[in-house]
C-alpha cells in the first residue's frame, strides 16, 4: 500500500507531529557558571559560589594543576566562569557536607 501527500499535506502533518516528538539532546560537558548556578549551587550568588566553593576548594580549580579540577576561569578578567559537568557533578554529591550553605557573605 502506498500513500503519496501533497507538499501541502506533509507541511500540514510535520506540524502535526512535531509537538509530538522529543529529541533529548546530551547535556553538554562544559557550562557557563551562570547557566548552573540553580542546579549545582542551590541558586547561590556567583560571588558566594567563588568565596564558599571555589576559594575553599581550590582543588577544583583547573588553573591550580589539579586532576579532576572542574572549573576554570574563576578569577579571570574577561574571562567566563565554566564548569566541566562530568567531574562537577560527581565532586559536589561527594562534598555536598563540607559546604557551609548557610554562610553569609562577609
């Protein structure tokens, strides 16, 4: 059996499906700080973030030469705060209790 449309008619039924359809994407393994702020840092200021996370552990700072750092550009002038997800997610669930998340900003 064979069904022909018309370009009018296909036009018509990919609008159709479309809404239909989910295309999941992989997550991306490097993310501006400011696009994970809410998942891996409970919406934490990127300031709080760089004192309480960043300066209190500066082995995940990709510039200090650690293995399985994660973020770099943490201090950089112009440059933008990027996360590696793989080795941050993994490094916050092991850490997530040396955190103080009730810290104030001085």
């Amino acid at each position: 059996m064979e069904i022909n449309f018309s370009p009018d008619n296909l036009k018509e039924l990919a609008t159709l499906v479309a809404p239909l359809l989910t295309i999941n994407q992989p997550e991306p393994d490097w993310a501006k700080l400011k696009d994970v702020r809410d998942d891996l840092f409970a919406g934490k200021s990127p300031a709080w973030i760089r004192l309480y996370v960043f300066d209190t552990f500066p082995e995940v700072q990709i510039e200090n030469g650690q293995s399985k750092a994660w973020v770099k550009g943490v201090h950089g002038q112009g440059n933008v705060t990027r996360i590696y997800l793989p080795y941050a997610r993994a490094w916050m669930h092991e850490h997530h209790d040396e955190i103080d998340w009730t810290a104030k900003m001085p």
